[in-house]
C-alpha cells in the first residue's frame, strides 16, 4: 500500500533529515525514501487540506488519473470550485497533473505529527 506522509516540520527538521540520510547512504546503509509533504504549521496544512480538498483527496486515492470533471462528480461539487481546489493540491505537492487529469497516485495519506500545548 503506498502512503504519502503528512508531517509538520521546520525547514531545519526536514534539513537533519536529509542529512542524516546522506550520511547513512555513504555509509552503505540504503534508506528507503518515503513519499512526504511537509508543512510548517497546522494552519499551513489546513489551508491546503482543508475539509473539501481532503474529500476530494479521498476520492481519488487509488483511483488513477481522472479528469477534473469526474472529480467533481465523485465530490458532488461544481467543477470550477474542485479545479481551483486540485490547482491548490498539484501546488503542495499533494496529487499530480497527468496527461489524462490528474491523480493521487498514493492508497492513503498518513499524518505525521504531535499537538501539543501553548507555551
């Protein structure tokens, strides 16, 4: 099952990461590559997977390429609305443009994060 992971980080948490992963590598360690979008606060991800671009997320985990109209049906909403909604989502990184419309090549998302209290 392919998973595109979620997660809040900073710029520099995404930086150790890298680095950390260059490291291993030149040691001869293989470190599998995990699919992510990284944002850096909830109400950046929010912003983006809002409620009615998450559904339209979940309609089309799986499915393939579909033209944007299809997608619009599945959602049950206008075709304008769900095309700047996808336009949102190609932009993060989240589904893909593809000659036949555009897909979310992933089965699920996974979010990746902790909540924690004010300081």
């Amino acid at each position: 099952m392919r998973t595109l992971v979620i997660r809040l980080s900073s710029i520099s948490d995404a930086k150790a990461r890298f680095v950390n992963a260059g490291q291993k590598a030149l040691e001869g360690i293989v470190v599998p590559a995990t699919p992510s979008v990284n944002f850096q606060s909830y109400d950046d991800m929010h912003k983006v997977l809002a409620p009615s671009r998450l559904a339209i997320v979940k309609a089309m985990a799986g499915q393939g390429s579909l033209a944007i109209r299809e997608v619009a049906r599945r959602v049950g909403r206008d075709v304008q609305a769900v095309h700047r909604d996808v336009t949102t989502l190609v932009n993060a990184g989240v589904l893909d443009r593809t000659e036949a419309g555009v897909e979310f090549c992933y089965d699920q998302l996974h979010f990746e994060f902790d909540v924690k209290a004010a300081a």
